[in-house]
C-alpha cells in the first residue's frame, strides 16, 4: 500500500497541508507511531507497531496480522487474530470506546 492510496480524504488533506485540523489520536500510545503521517496509519509498518505497542504482539504476531490483512487473508485467521489484538488491548486498558472499531478500521485501509 502506498500512502495516502487508503485514507480517508480529510486525512489525505490533512497530510497535504490544504486544512489545518488539529491531530488526534486513538490512544496516547499511538502517538510515537503515528506523528509523522499527523495520526493517520498509512504504513503496514506502522500497523505492526500498533499492534506490537497496544496489545503486546511480537514481531512475528504483528507480521502474521500484516498477512492476514493482504488481499489473500483467511478470514477464519483474520478472526482470530483480531480476538487476541483485542484480548491484548484489553489487557493493556487500551480497548476503551474510541479505539473500539480500530481494528476493523485498519482492516479497511488496507482493502481494495
């Protein structure tokens, strides 16, 4: 995926410089992750760290999430992993209301 191909239009003006919103993020641990591209995750990379800093992945879980989130992903995978991303947020006290839908937002940035 290349940036900006995925986000959402706000986001990509954003980006651009054409308004001037200000940044907000899903939960304060994000922010490391997600200053550069203004909160906006238009990296994979940036979702593997996601998913490694809110709810502990290692690095070969958060690659395993990458897959399944390609064009081939299983959805019986994709499935469980999220079960375990939202066990780990959980965990963390990071799944409260506005990072609810995070990983099904995530899911459809990287859809065709």
């Amino acid at each position: 995926m290349r940036a900006g191909d995925k986000a959402e239009p706000q986001a990509t003006s954003r980006l651009c410089g054409r308004i001037s919103a200000s940044v907000t993020y899903a939960h304060p641990l994000l922010e490391h992750v997600l200053r550069r591209t203004l909160g906006v995750p238009l990296f994979q990379e940036q979702l593997i760290r996601m998913a490694m800093i809110v709810a502990n992945f290692s690095g070969r879980e958060a690659e395993e999430l990458r897959r399944a989130m390609g064009m081939r992903r299983s959805q019986a995978r994709m499935r469980e992993l999220e079960a375990k991303l939202r066990k780990g947020m959980t965990d963390n006290g990071v799944l409260a209301e506005k990072t609810r839908n995070m990983p099904k937002e995530a899911v459809k940035k990287t859809e065709n």
